[in-house]
C-alpha cells in the first residue's frame, strides 16, 4: 500500500549520465523509468523535477564569465532536453508522461498550467516539469519545490548519490554520521547543503515534508513510496 497519493520525484541531471561525466546514458534512464514505471503502477502519482548538470551547469558557467542570466537560461533548456529523454523512455514501457515547460515551446512540450497539470496527474500520467521556474538565479531544487507546493503533493523525495543527509560529506568522510530525521531548522542552522536555503524555507514555511535517498540503490523509489526507513525524512 502506498505512504503517499502524490510524491513530486527529484532527480540531478547527473543521474542520467551514468557512470559518464556528462551525456544521456539510454541504459541508465531505462532503468530509471522502469522503477518509476513501477511506482506509478502502484497507484502513486508522481510528479518529476530533473536538473540539466549532465549537459549544462549554469552556476559553473558563471563562474567562467559568462552572464548569470544566459547561463541560468541554458540550463533550464538542458532540463528539457533531460525531460524529454525521461518521457520517451516511460512512453515506450506504456506509461503515459506529459512534459510541461515553464518556457513555451508548444513543438516540444506543454506549457506548465497548474490546473492542467493537477488534471494529468489525476488521470494517471507521470508530469515531468521542465525548465525550472523560467527565473534565472532560482536552482531546480526550488523548482521542484515550488511545483511540489503547487500541485500539492505529500512529499518532495529528493534523489541522491547517498543515503541520507549526514553531519558531513559522507563521500569524503567515512567517519560522516547519517541522521535518520532531521528538522528544516536544523539543515538550515548546520548548512548541510542537501537542497539550497531557499527550498528547504520553502519547504519549512509550508510544513511539506522532504526525504533524501540514495537513487543508486535499485528499488529505492518504490520503497520510498511504501514508506519504507529509507534515507533521511527533513521535517
């Protein structure tokens, strides 16, 4: 039995390149979408925010001189060249997807419409929200928060490379303590950098639920979904 009706999912753009530094790896988003496919089969509606760091980075591309704003820009296009390739693949696993653009490019996607994406979503069609906020200076964590709060979901589950949110880089640190649960205050106070500030606020002010888990894990998106102890919930 599924923990929540609606779970808004967010991936890195990263989590698409596989074992690649950058790039789509078609293995690697079948198996991602199989596991979503699933979810979905369970009855869970599910929302999807992915980031565009496998193809464009644009706070990294400021840093190299380039505009802020033109950089933010690219890579909300690098989010809907990721959303697409996450669509076709569950289409072809017959899981009807809509791709929702919050910059208008009728030819390739829909405009994001609150309403019509609460409508799909209710039909039983994975949302995939493209494009950010269409705001350049705000991260897709934020996006995926905003549309978490927009559509009303249960939970933003945020998908990572570890299992949880821990003290310090447990990647770096083998000693790094995991926490089970932690508070908005507490990721905020500590700056552990499991979303940016903004999301996390966003979050507190709304009291919506996060939990962070390792996507690496195969299974892990439908034990999140049946609430199974994986990862770290922020409450």
């Amino acid at each position: 039995m599924p923990a929540f009706q609606r779970i808004l999912l967010k991936l890195s753009g990263e989590a698409l390149a596989g074992g690649a530094p950058f790039g789509i790896d078609a293995g690697r988003v079948k198996g991602l979408a199989r596991e979503i496919a699933d979810v979905a089969a369970a009855g869970v509606q599910v929302g999807m925010v992915v980031g565009g760091g496998n193809i464009f980075r644009g706070v990294a591309a400021a840093a190299q001189k380039m505009d802020r704003v033109t950089a933010d820009h690219m890579g909300m296009l690098a989010t809907v060249i990721n959303s697409l390739a996450l669509s076709d693949a569950l289409e072809q696993m017959g899981i009807p997807t809509r791709v929702m653009s919050a910059i208008e490019m009728h030819q390739v996607a829909e405009p994001y419409i609150r309403r019509r994406a609460i409508h799909h979503l209710e039909k039983g069609r994975i949302v995939i929200f493209a494009a950010g906020t269409s705001n350049p200076y705000f991260s897709t964590d934020t996006a995926a928060t905003l549309r978490a709060l927009e559509i009303k979901a249960d939970i933003i589950a945020k998908a990572t490379r570890v299992d949880g949110v821990y003290d310090k880089d447990p990647l770096k640190f083998p000693e790094a303590v995991r926490y089970p649960e932690i508070t908005y205050l507490e990721v905020l106070a500590q700056a552990l950098g499991v979303m940016d500030a903004t999301s996390i606020a966003m979050c507190r002010d709304n009291k919506l639920p996060i939990i962070v888990f390792n996507l690496n894990t195969t299974g892990n998106i439908m034990r999140m979904s049946m609430g199974e102890p994986v990862g770290t919930v922020i409450h």
